[in-house]
C-alpha cells in the first residue's frame, strides 16, 4: 500500500468515525500530513512498549 492510498483509507475512516471534538467535515478538509499526524498521535500507545516489562523510573 503506497502513502496515497494510505491517507484514502485513514480519510475514509475518519469520516465515518471521526475523533471526538471533531466533525466529518473536519476530516474532509484537513491536510493530508495532518491526518497522517493525528492518526500517528491517536494510535501511538500501540508502538509504546516503554515500562512493559515492569521496570519503572521515577
């Protein structure tokens, strides 16, 4: 899958479920980095494995 259809497929649903404080409208109008950035921020605790393995620093 190439970037472009990538940020389709990110458009499409974020349009039919856009994020809370936000409308369809919004997601159809908004950049295409902007979606890519705001998908990232949304999903990033799925690449966060930091203190899995129960070592903490505080």
């Amino acid at each position: 899958m190439d970037e472009k259809e990538l940020i389709e497929e990110l458009r499409k649903k974020y349009i039919l479920n856009p994020p809370e404080g936000m409308t369809n409208d919004d997601m159809r109008h908004m950049s295409d980095g902007d979606l890519l950035d705001m998908d990232f921020f949304l999903n990033d605790e799925d690449f966060d494995d930091v203190g899995e393995e129960g070592f903490y620093i505080f």
